[in-house]
C-alpha cells in the first residue's frame, strides 16, 4: 500500500468523523496513528468532553469488530477475557469468549477498575494473545484499545501503574470546545444523533495493508539520534524517578513515521519528532513527590525538546 493511499485513507476517516465531532483534528490524527502502528490510546479529561462518542465515532467508520467495557470497582479479569463452562448438553468445558477478543475495544473509565482488573489488560495489549486456564488464544489483527479515564483527582478512580501507562501509545487530553465549536456542537445535536447514520469508509484489508507499510519511511541516522537523545534527557532529569523506557523510544520512532505520511512525507523530520514527542513520551515519565501532575510532565517535555539540539540538513547542529 503506498504511503498517499494511507493518507488519503486517513483524510477518509478523518472526514467521516467530523460529521459528528467538532473539531479535535489533532485528537482523530493520533487514534488514527495509534490504529496504523498497533498502538494503544488513552483518552483523559473529565466526564462529558466527548470521549466515549469519539471512540465510538472511530468505529463506526471501520468495518471492524467493536467492543466496549465499561469499567467499575466488581470487574473481573474474567468478565474481560471470557471462561471456560461447562455445557451440560455436550458434557464438555467450552469456551466463551470476553469483550477482548475484537479489533477495537473502547475500555470505558478503565481507573475505575481495580488494579488487579487492570492488570489484566497487560499481556493483550503488548502480545495480543491471553493466556486463560493455562491456555493462550490469539487475538485478531488489527487489535487496539482506546481507553477512557478521568482525572486521577476525581472520587472512586484508582491511578494506573507505569506498567499499565507505557502499553499505550498515546496520553491525549480532549479539552473543552471553544465557543464556535460549542455553538456547532448544539446545532448538529439539536434535532439528531449524527452518530446513528455514520457509516463505515474503509474495511478492515485497508488498516491490516496500511499497517505493513509505514515501517518503510525513511529515517536518517541523525533523526534517530535526535530522538533518542530525547528520550535519554528524561532519564536524566532530577525531578523524574523513572524515565522513558526502550518501549517509549521505538514507540515515539513507530508514531514519528506514520505522522510523516500523514504529511504526506516518505521520510522523518525532526519536527515530527517534535510533534509526537509530547503525547508519547509525557505519560511515560515517573515524577517524583508532590510533583507528579501531568501539567509537570508536559512541561518537563517541552523543556527538553528546547534543549536538545536539532541536527540540520547539512550536518551542522542548530538549536
């Protein structure tokens, strides 16, 4: 599949979309790169900005499988991956498959599980398979999880572990719409629920093609060092206990490329790197103490990318 049809591909979905969000092109970009490169997404900010709708929105643009979980305090890990009973017909154990097996699954206020439940989204998010009763079944192709969370602060939530938050590609805050979108907003949902008559633009052959395909934009030694120099600055910073890990550094490589070509590029540029930098590496970053907001973590992000020097064409650094 040529890098133009996944970003013509892309533009289709993105399109679609926009029929029942308002705004949030940057939002739609990363779940639509976090779908192309296998990745995961993790949507935060507080009830009502339209999280679950957006997820919802992506789905019904794809002919893909959908599932959503909503997470609360009694989920099982069970209740996600399925159980094995016994059928009293056959006078055999059978297997009943969970919501995690589909392509894309919506985990609604996944901080509302407990941390066991949560763990248990460890091993299909980052192998695609779960091993139930001793048993490892497979996952189908493509597989992505956008989960939901509200703000940490906020009462009956329980924080994710840092292994949990290094398995998604992406940490994106939604925001409030601004006032011209909200008055968009009302209008378009005045009469009608726009999403009810989405339709899908594009199969499931589509994502799987352009899935094989971005791993071959071109990315110089000198990119590549740029990035990872990034990624090495967290690690060195006082205020940070934990910093990115090798995951987050091929994860920020994977995203850098597929922002390329929806640029319409074969070929990773500094400030793509720049661009994916913020949204996943910031949710990657252990701060210590009283310190550990995601507004600190951005920052810490942002900083660094001032810092670090950006290779030029020619060889020559600049800043």
């Amino acid at each position: 599949m040529s890098f133009e049809a996944v970003k013509q591909l892309a533009e289709q979905v993105k399109a679609n979309i926009a029929r029942v969000i308002v705004g949030k092109e940057e939002v739609v970009d990363l779940l639509l790169i976090g779908l192309i490169t296998s990745g995961h997404a993790l949507l935060e900010d507080v009830p009502g900005t339209g999280k679950t709708l957006l997820a919802k929105s992506l789905a019904k643009s794809l002919t893909l499988s959908f599932k959503r979980i909503q997470f609360t305090p009694d989920l099982l890990p069970s209740d996600l991956s399925g159980i094995h009973f016994y059928n009293q017909k056959t006078g055999e154990f059978e297997f009943r498959a969970g919501p995690l097996f589909t392509n894309l699954l919506l985990a609604d206020e996944i901080n509302r599980a407990t941390p066991r439940t949560q763990s248990s989204l460890l091993e299909c998010m980052e192998e695609r398979q779960i091993s139930i009763d001793g048993e490892t079944k497979q996952l189908d192709r493509p597989f992505m999880v956008i989960a939901t969370q509200n703000p940490v602060e906020h009462q009956g939530t329980f924080p994710l572990p840092e292994a949990q938050l290094d398995r998604f590609l992406f940490k994106i805050k939604m925001g409030y719409p601004t006032t011209d979108e909200g008055l968009q907003l009302l209008k378009r949902f005045k009469e009608n629920d726009p999403l009810s008559a989405l339709q899908p633009v594009a199969d499931i052959s589509f994502i799987q093609k352009a899935q094989q395909s971005y791993a071959a934009v071109k990315v110089t030694d000198d990119v590549l060092m740029y990035l990872l120099q990034i990624v090495e600055a967290t690690r060195k910073r006082d205020e940070v206990s934990v910093g990115v890990s090798p995951r987050g550094s091929q994860a920020l490589l994977r995203a850098s490329q597929v922002y390329a070509i929806l640029r319409g590029r074969d070929f990773v540029t500094p400030d793509d790197v720049k661009a994916m930098a913020k949204p996943v590496l910031a949710h990657r970053l252990a701060i210590r103490g009283m310190q550990r907001t995601a507004a600190n973590a951005d920052a810490i992000i942002e900083d660094i990318i001032r810092q670090v020097a950006v290779p030029a064409e020619a060889g020559v650094t600049v800043r």
